[in-house]
C-alpha cells in the first residue's frame, strides 16, 4: 500500500513533530508500505522519509520540476522521483 504522509516542510517546527514523523515513516515501512511526500528533506514529510529508509522501506517523492533535486532530495534516498510541473 502507498501511503501519503503530507505535513511541514519547513525546519523551524518543534523537533517533537520531526520525532513523531521518523517514527511514522519506520511505521509504515515495518508493515512494508510505502511513503508517498512531498520530496523535501527537511520538516515534517522530511522526517517521515528518514524514518522509512532506517527501515529501508520504499520512498517516492512527489516535487515541482522548478526544483533541483540534487539540492532538495538526493540525500534522503527516494527510490523514485516524479517531477510535475
């Protein structure tokens, strides 16, 4: 199953939320679902996707193609990308 997490992605939220979605992202992947966010690396959605790859679970990333990936995504290890525009 592919589940959505949407949240902050912004750095500057409580690290409580960053906590709670590491943990909702290993959560996920444990039961061998997949993470469906925004692509970012930081905040909330960020979180979520760290969680899942400790747990090397599948990631997809969902980003507009004005961004950069190298520069957004690459280190949170998203098996795949979908650029929209």
């Amino acid at each position: 199953m592919k589940l959505c997490v949407y949240g902050a992605s912004s750095s500057t939220i409580d690290k409580s939320f960053i906590e709670v979605g590491e943990a909702l992202g290993r959560a996920i992947a444990e039961r061998g679902h997949t993470v469906v966010y925004g692509g970012g690396a930081e905040g909330m959605m960020g979180a979520a996707a760290r969680g899942a790859k400790e747990k090397n679970g599948e990631i997809i990333g969902i980003n507009q193609a004005i961004y950069n990936p190298d520069n957004n995504i690459s280190n949170i290890g998203i098996g795949f990308a979908i650029p929209i525009n």
